[in-house]
C-alpha cells in the first residue's frame, strides 16, 4: 500500500515547504519543491494501482484534497512562517534577572540551519526575522515592508550594499518601533530591499547595538536589555 504514504508525505512535505517554514527557500523555488513532491507521489500511487490493476474510488477525492491543502498552504505561507518562527523563540526561564532589575531577556533557539530567527513587532506588525551581525541595518523584504504599512512612494532605493548576490540598492528607512519579546527598541535606522531580492528579513546591528548584551551559549542567543 504505497499510494496512501505517497499521498500523506506529499501533503506533509508540500504543506511544510509552502508555508514557508522551510524560508530559506525563494517563493518560486518553494511551489517547484512542492509541484514535484505532489506530482511525484501521485506517480507512486498510481503506478501502484496498475500493477495491482486494481481501482480506487477515493484517489482522485484524496488527491483533490491534497491539491486543496496545498492552495491554502500557499495562500497562508506568511502565517505559517511566523508560526514556525514563533515556536523556536522562547522568553528566558533559567535565567531570570535579579529582584528589582528591570532587565528584559529573550532567549533564541538555534534552527536546524544553523541560524537564528525571530518574530519581532515591527511597527506592531509581526515580521520573521534572520539575526545577523553582518549586517548593519534591520532589512526587511519588500514583502514584509509592505505588511507594515511603507508604500512605494515610501521607498527610494538610493542606497549601496553588499550582498552574497553582489551589489545591490535598498531603501534607507527608520522603524518606529521594534520589539523582540519585552525588548523595545525605537527610531531604528533600517532599510528595503527591492522586491525578490531578499528571501528573508535581517535583524542588523542597528538594532542589536541598543542592547545590553547579545551572548551565544551553544544553541541559545541570549539578547538582554
């Protein structure tokens, strides 16, 4: 009975991939991922079923499912990537401040990919975030940018940088406000990327300078305020 693991892993792993808890990948890449899982368990089953020549009344119902399961996945992909996110960023427990310290903790946990995420307030608009250190701003999607209110005519792409691409352009900005846990942070110089150039949102030193302390310890990035 081959056809219905087929069919379960082609609506986990598709589900999985197009919701974007796999971000690394770009939204194209993504549908292709999943077009080739869906279309590759469908193969399985139904080669299956002409070697058995048998017929199954609810293949084409639980693949109709299936296809559905993807749409909503893939309509939904923002969400379920700030679920994922969501799940890996936990307050500090072990750690709790001294009585009468008004320090804030936030602890991450490190991805399966080695790096760090979070899901910061930006603007009091929820937005994954990749920390690194490398870079010097906060640099938001376009996407993203325009989740928490920027419109184009916000954006003027003025600004160089480097990136693992090469060269690029991006918009200066200033966030309001970016809150990561109980950590706030005001007036923070940022920017944004043009659209399908970034495939996730960086949270840059001009942020993490604010804070108190920014410690690693093992597969933990503790950040203090």
């Amino acid at each position: 009975m081959i056809w219905p693991i087929a069919i379960v892993c082609g609506i986990v792993f598709g589900s999985l991939v197009l919701s974007g808890a796999y971000g690394a990948m770009h939204p194209v890449m993504q549908l292709s991922v999943a077009a080739v899982i869906v279309t590759v368990g469908a193969m399985m089953s139904f080669i299956q079923m002409a070697r058995k020549r048998a017929k199954f009344t609810m293949v084409p119902v639980v693949w109709a499912v299936a296809v559905l399961v993807l749409m909503a996945s893939w309509s939904f992909r923002e969400q379920g990537r700030l679920l994922a996110l969501t799940l890996l960023e936990r307050p500090v427990e072990d750690l709790a401040p001294p009585v009468g310290s008004l320090q804030n903790e936030v602890m991450l946990m490190r991805a399966w990919d080695g790096h760090f995420r979070a899901v910061a307030e930006v603007n009091g608009t929820p937005v994954g975030l990749l920390i690194d250190t490398g870079a010097s701003r906060v640099l938001l999607r376009y996407d993203d940018a325009r989740r928490i209110g920027l419109t184009d005519a916000d954006l003027n792409y003025t600004l160089p940088v480097t990136t693992a691409s090469g060269r690029a352009f991006v918009a200066p900005v200033t966030f309001d406000r970016i809150e990561i846990g109980g950590i706030i942070v005001r007036d923070v110089q940022g920017a944004v990327a043009q659209p399908d150039q970034l495939h996730s949102s960086l949270l840059g030193m001009s942020y993490i300078e604010h804070l108190t302390e920014a410690v690693i310890r093992k597969d933990r990035l503790i950040l203090r305020n």
